[in-house]
DNA sequence: CGGGCGGCCTGGAGGC
DNA sequence: TGCCTCCAGGCCGCCC
C-alpha cells in the first residue's frame, strides 16, 4: 500500500518523535515477515544503540543507528509503523516491538506479512541487493525527463510498467503512475520508448506534482494506511483515476476506465489519455 | 535479456 | 448467517 508519498509521511513523523531516542528493548512476536527475523541477531545488533536519524530510499525506511548501522524496514503492502505506549492495546499482527525508554516503544504490525525488517551496516547500502540498484528519487535533483528518455529508449513495454520499476524511478507505485499517466495526458499502454521527448518532460512534471500534492496531504488512505502517529492521508479525496472505474473523469466527462497490465489493476480516462 | 505472471499472506467486500 | 470468489498500495523468482 504505501508509496513514496506515505513512506515519507511516516519518516516525517518518526524523525520528529524517536530520533535520538535510544532501544533499550526488543521483542520479535512473530518472525515470519517476507524476509524471516533472527530474533537473537537483531536484538544484539539493536539493542544499546540509539536511532540518529531517520531517512528513506524508495519505499525503505532508513533508521540510521549510532555504531554505523541501520535499521531497515519496508511496509510492503500493509505494515506500519507506530510510535506507540507500552501499556496500549497490541494491535493484533504486533509483529515487533522495539523499546525506547520512558515507556514508549516503535512497533511493526503488518497483516499480511509482505513487509521486511533487517539491519545492515552503514558501508553496505550502496551494494545492498534490495537497495543498491534503486533508481533516482523523483522530488530530488538527478530525476528529469531527460533521464527517463534514455532510460525508455528501445523500451517495448507499457509506460505503466516502465514507471514501476523501481530502477528507472524510485518510489513510485500503482496508484501513482496512474495519477501521473493521467495527469500528462498518456495512455498507460503506450510502449515507452515511443514517447515523443517532449512528453516526458510533460509526464515527469505530473510525476512531481501528484507526488508532492499527496506528500502535502499525508499520502493516501485507502484502507490500511496511517502515520507512525495513526493518522490518515487525505490524498484520496485527490485521486482523479484511481479506484474510480465507471465514474466521469472532472475533465472531459468521460468514463474512467480500469484494465489489468502485469497483473495488476490501471485506471485510465480514454478520452483524456492517448 | 526483457517482460509477464504467479506467489507470498490476510482480510474485507460483494454475490448468492 | 455463511460460504465462495475476487481483490488489494510491493516485490521477487521463475518462466518463456
């Protein structure tokens, strides 16, 4: 479920609430997440350290602790992360509890078990098989049209599936390609290394736009997502094809219309997108 | 090799 | 009420 704009919304707020903090406890209540825990070897890797920062590559957590080591963790499609008392209810699929002191703790609850946690040197990021391939992040500068163009050259495939690999553009997911793909005027089964140059530049500015609208907004709240401190996003309220098959499109007063590319659902206004 | 698809899991929604 | 099917925001491995 979270994409850039929500794995940001939940860095935010964990910067401003346990950065400095130190762990001082942990408890791995179920080590089956896609990459299985080694309870024992995080807890002598985590346990003493304290979290320094907190940053993001992609859809990864960062959490950068003291000793040049980091905690890793990815959401998958509905983990979340919550800063949390020790005493509160255990919300159920309370995978890990991390205890920071005072009584406060971090805790990953994640139903359906896609997510990962994993620590890693500092040293090994750049190289790190899930992390050392991701491509440049798109509200940062070394992300531009002219990028994508040589990226997409000889690239038979739909533009929608170039835009969710994550080597090409970091980050982004499938609602947000669409959102992007609607909002430049392309048909998501445009092969993209057909795309005149000039309409990358189009789409890489809507790909920039609808990902800071929604980070303004605190992401997007379909179901599962919310902040390190529960809150939902509101982008949804701002979704123009996602999730909206059969409605008019606010543009033309068509019908969005929703197809399967890869397996997975894309919504599309055919008069608007071509 | 590029690209498509199934699988990993659980839960919620909707049909009957 | 209950059972069944379908679907979900990510990612990877396997296959052609």
């Amino acid at each position: 479920m979270p994409e850039l704009p929500e794995v940001e919304t939940v860095r935010r707020v964990l910067e401003k609430r346990i950065a400095g903090r130190r762990i001082v406890g942990l408890e791995v209540r179920d080590p089956r997440l896609r990459t299985p825990l080694d309870p024992a070897a995080l807890h002598a890797a985590l346990v003493g350290r304290s979290i320094v920062h907190v940053a993001r590559r992609s859809k990864y957590l960062l959490l950068h602790l003291s000793g040049d080591r980091v905690l890793v963790v990815h959401l998958g499609m509905t983990g979340n992360l919550r800063v949390a008392r020790g005493d509160d209810v255990l919300e159920p699929h309370t995978h890990v509890r991390i205890a920071l002191g005072g009584g406060e703790e971090l805790r990953y609850a994640d139903p359906r078990r896609f997510g990962m946690l994993f620590e890693i040197g500092q040293a090994e990021i750049a190289s790190h098989p899930r992390l050392g391939s991701i491509g440049p992040e798109p509200l940062e500068p070394g992300f531009d049209a002219q990028w994508l163009v040589q990226r997409a050259a000889l690239v038979r495939k739909p533009i929608k599936n170039f835009l969710l690999d994550g080597r090409v553009v970091a980050g982004v997911g499938n609602i947000y390609a669409c959102e992007a793909l609607y909002r430049a005027g392309v048909h998501p089964r445009r092969a993209a290394g057909r795309l005149a140059a000039e309409r990358w530049q189009v789409l890489c500015a809507a790909l920039r736009t609808v990902l800071s609208l929604a980070l303004r907004d605190g992401g997007t709240t379909l179901q599962d997502y919310r902040d390190a401190e529960g809150r939902s996003g509101a982008f949804q309220l701002r979704l123009r094809v996602y999730g909206r098959e059969g409605h008019r499109c606010r543009r033309c007063r068509g019908t969005i219309r929703r197809i399967v590319q890869a397996g997975r659902s894309t919504f599309y206004c055919p008069g608007c997108q071509r």
